[in-house]
C-alpha cells in the first residue's frame, strides 16, 4: 500500500517512535484511528506495529479496546536518570525537611525543563508538574533560571519563538523577559508569582556542573498568599545547591560524564 506524504522515506524504527511520541503527549488510553490520524500514517500500519508493540509489552489494550503505555515501556523508563534521582535526592529531602515546601530538581532539555525529581509539601499549590513530566522555560522560576545561564544565541533563539501564555501573569514580551533574564544572572536566583498557574509562586537557584557550568537548577514552590516568604528560602536553597556541587565535583569521572550526558544530552 502507498504511504501518505508523511509516511513516505520513513523506516519502520521512525514510525515505531512517531507511535510512542503519541503517548508521550497523551498517556491515553488512545483509539487506533486517533493514532493514526496523530502519526500521519494508514490505519493498517497502526494496527500492525501497535500489534507488535503490544505483544512486547510497550503497550496495553483496554477493555475497550483502546491503548494505553505497556508496563514493560514503564519499567524501562524508571532507569532513565535513575542514578541522577539517587544522587539528588537525600539532599533534596532535606531541604524539604527545612522549608515543608514543594521542592524539586529540574534539568533543561531543549527550550522545556525535566523534573528529575519532586518532594511534594502539604500546602495546597497547584500540582502542574511530577517526576518525568516537562514545563516550559519562561514561565517557571526553574525554567527562567536556566534560560538566563545559556549563551546567548540559545536566549535570543527562545525569546525569538512565540511565548506561550499559561497565565494572565505569564510574561510573554520578549523585551520585558530578556530584561528580567538578565537581573536573573545579577542576583542568582528567579522568582515567578502565578506565572504558570494561579495559586502558586516559585523561587529557583542554580546549580553549576564542576566546570561551572549551569546544568540544573533547584527550586520551590509556594501558595501565592505567600509571596513575601520566597526570600527567606535562599538561603537552604543556595546551602542544598552548594551541597549538591560539591557531591557532583567528587564524584568518579565516568559517572560524571554519565550525569553530564543526562543534563545535556
């Protein structure tokens, strides 16, 4: 059979992952004719590579006869930045242990961040975001931070790009967030009020690689009622980056390197 224009030149491991890319979007359950129609590619190709996606175990066929991530897919991806989690962890639990706050650890892949890993507090703030799940750069203090630490091509390039708006607060002018990107380097920490939800307003730091460089970025998340105490949070957030650098300094180069291609890749 033919393949559609955007099926044509495409091999069999490029549709297999244009399938999955689905899920990533939507976790489902998701009807073949939806994946399809997503995909770009005919029905009968669907039906023949989720059938072999199932039978391995990547996916999973509801009662009703929709799709769903497979847990062999599920178990595979608990080890992607496992051992990052590990290292981050124990120091960011205590800087929970110190704020009661929502905290968490991100890192920047392409113009969004990855939440590596989250310590949720019992104050009430919007849950946008869990681990393995990604948020925009500008409208989350950890997002801003990173942006603000990338050379300059990459910051024009993003602020060049239409700035999606997650808020009536989101600052979406480009001239208004390269100002704010630029204090962000001056100061050494970023802040948001409802920028990305109502009801929440986050504080950030970075985290610097041994050779300097900003990879990642540690921040907290606060009910917007509550504004005024983002400050008093510098400081255990600078103390559980500073603790955090010195753990990566003397780690053993290869895993190094392993982090790196983590952060970076």
């Amino acid at each position: 059979m033919a393949g559609t224009p955007r099926e044509a030149g495409r091999s069999t491991t490029s549709r297999v992952l244009a399938i999955l890319e689905v899920f990533g979007d939507d976790p489902g359950p998701i009807t073949l004719s939806d994946i399809a129609t997503r995909t770009g590619m005919p029905l009968t190709t669907v039906h023949r590579l989720v059938g072999e996606l199932e039978q391995w175990g990547a996916l999973l066929r509801v009662p009703d006869g929709r799709y769903q991530v497979g847990i062999r897919l599920w178990e595979i991806g608990q080890n992607a930045g496992v051992r990052l989690r590990d290292i981050v962890h124990p120091p960011l639990q205590d800087l929970f242990d110190l704020t009661h706050e929502t905290v968490h650890f991100v890192v920047r892949r392409g113009t969004e961040v990855i939440y590596v890993d989250r310590i949720y507090g019992s104050r009430r703030v919007p849950r946008l975001a869990r681990v393995g799940s990604r948020l925009p750069l500008h409208p989350t203090a950890v997002g801003k931070v990173l942006l603000a630490y990338q050379d300059p091509w990459f910051r024009e390039s993003y602020l060049a790009n239409s700035l999606e708006r997650h808020s009536r607060f989101t600052i979406t002018e480009p001239a208004r967030l390269a100002r704010e990107l630029d204090s962000i380097r001056e100061q050494g920490y970023a802040k948001t009020q409802e920028e990305m939800a109502l009801g929440s307003c986050s504080v950030a730091i970075p985290v610097r690689a041994p050779n300097d460089e900003v990879v990642a970025a540690i921040g907290a998340v606060l009910p917007s009622n509550r504004s005024t105490d983002m400050a008093r949070y510098l400081p255990p957030l600078r103390g559980t980056g500073a603790r955090l650098e010195k753990v990566f300094k003397a780690l053993p180069q290869p895993v190094e390197q392993a982090i790196r291609s983590f952060w970076l890749g």
